[in-house]
C-alpha cells in the first residue's frame, strides 16, 4: 500500500464562549488580574479555512478592520507554531468571521486555537493540546481553554483550569451596538478587586435532575464584578440587561458588551428574540460543554 496521501486543506470552528460568572479576587504586582470564571462554549462561532503552502508565506483573508496583519491573533499563532516547530511551511487562511469584537465572547482567542489545533495537524507537527496549550498561553489567557476544548473552572489570570459539566441550556444572547475595552474595564477606579474566591459547587461537578436550578442561584450569587463598570460606562449594555431582566437573571459575559440569558428551550429562546427592539442585534444559541473544534467541522444550524 502507498503511504497516505498528504492533507492540505481543512476547516474548522472557533467557537463562541460565556463567562458564566466572573469574580476579580485580586491583583498582582504585575498589574495582572487574579480571577475566577467558568467558561462554556456555545453552537456559535467563526470558520477557518487553512491550505498548505510549500514556501514559509501566512496569509490571512479578509482583513479585519483596524487590526494589522501582524497584530492579528491567527496570524501571530501561526508564525508562533512555525517557530516553536521548526516548520518550513505556510498557509493560506480565510476566516469566516460572525463573534463580534468587544463582545466578551472570546473571539481571537478562539481563532488563535483553532489555528494552532488545524495548522498541527495541516503542517504535521504532531504537538498534544498540552504543548499547543501552553504555547497558545503566550498568545492570550482565554486560548488555552480552547485548545482544551472542555467547559472549565478557570483561576489565576485565567491560566489554572478544572473541568466542569454544567447545564447546557439554550441562551438568547443580546449584542448591543457597542465594543468594550478590556483594558478600559481593568484599570477603572471603580472596579471591585476583592471578592472572596468560591469552591466549585458540587452541580458543576455531577449532572442531576436538579442541576440547572442550582447553577442559576449559584451563578446569581457569584455575578460578574465588571458589570457595574461595564453598565456605568456602556449605557446600551445597561439598557439590554435591563430588558433581558424582564424574563429572568441575564448576566454579562466576560468585560465585554454581549448579555445573555439561559432558557429551558430553543422555543422560549426564539419567542424572546422576536421581540427584540428592532435595532438590536441577538441570536439563539445552545451551550455546549464540549468544543465543536474537536466535533465537527461545521455548527448547528
């Protein structure tokens, strides 16, 4: 038998996520954040495109507005791997782009770990997700979880992960016509810096009848401690808060602008959406504690 043919071209998803909660328990003397947060993936997200190049050329399509080439997270993980790899090769990238940018729902970093995880296999480098992990750390703190691909704990400036299970309720997911700065969210005076760290409770942990209930007191408990920032100087974020609070706990996800609220069905999700403000942006979403980048090629429809 011959050997086997080489692949050169794949897609693959870089999928949305939420911050279920975000606690700031602390700063360093870096200036860094110490954080706790659990992320869960949604059946939303951006496509990538990769085709192998014979010469050492990353080429990114389309340009994204007001980010350079080489400031670009999928362009920087892959000159990253080629370094770290020894890799004479390049690639030919089209991103399909639909995460907004200052959303809070982790856009580049899901790109740059997808990025890693195609152009591993694309160029052949046989790394594991640890090692593709560790590298995507350098790239940003949110990347590491994606190349993981699990729904997780995470500590530290966002670095020190567990597993956990929790829910996977549908979300309507409200975008206000706003991008917000992270860097503007972290340096405010005003921003809680003390909040007493949390175990994981136990409904994160063990799938039961009486999971989502606990999840939801939990979460509520737990809040977000950029939203008071974020409502303060996004009034937009305010507003949509506001009109989501009509129908439940919404929360903020992340220090970005995008509020979500978990739903029992797909159903109740879109009977909400339909009555959004007309100049609203929103979209229906499942959450899911397994990454679609290790699933499948393609997102639900």
């Amino acid at each position: 038998m011959g050997a086997k043919p080489r692949v050169t071209r794949i897609s693959r998803p870089a999928p949305a996520k939420l911050n279920l909660f975000l606690r700031i328990t602390g700063q360093r003397s870096d200036g860094y954040h110490e954080l706790q947060t659990a992320f869960q993936f949604l059946d939303f997200g951006d496509t990538l495109h990769f085709s192998l190049r014979q010469d050492e050329r990353i080429q990114l399509q389309p340009a994204i507005d007001n980010v350079a080439a080489e400031d670009n997270l999928v362009v920087r993980a892959a000159h990253l791997l080629q370094r770290e790899a020894g890799v004479a090769l390049g690639a030919d990238i089209d991103l399909e782009k639909n995460i907004p940018m200052g959303a809070g729902l982790g856009g580049g970093s899901s790109d740059a770990a997808t990025t890693l995880v195609a152009l591993n296999q694309l160029w052949e480098c046989s790394l594991s997700k640890a090692d593709l992990a560790h590298m995507g750390l350098s790239l940003g703190a949110d990347v590491p979880i994606f190349v993981h691909g699990r729904a997780a704990w995470a500590e530290g400036v966002g670095e020190c992960f567990s597993p956990v299970n929790p829910a996977e309720p549908w979300y309507l997911l409200i975008h206000p016509a706003c991008s917000v700065s992270t860097q503007e969210v972290f340096s405010h005076s005003g921003l809680t810096r003390n909040s007493k760290p949390l175990k994981i409770p136990r409904s994160l942990r063990v799938t039961d009848s009486d999971q989502a209930t606990e999840e939801a007191t939990f979460f509520g408990r737990a809040g977000n401690d950029c939203e008071a920032v974020v409502r303060a100087a996004y009034p937009e974020v305010d507003q949509a808060l506001r009109w989501l609070s009509a129908y439940g706990a919404p929360r903020l996800t992340g220090t970005g602008s995008a509020v979500f609220l978990a739903l029992p069905s797909e159903a109740r999700a879109r009977e909400l959406i339909a009555q959004l403000p007309s100049d609203w942006a929103g979209f229906v979403t499942r959450g899911l504690n397994r990454s679609p980048l290790y699933g499948g090629e393609h997102f639900n429809k």
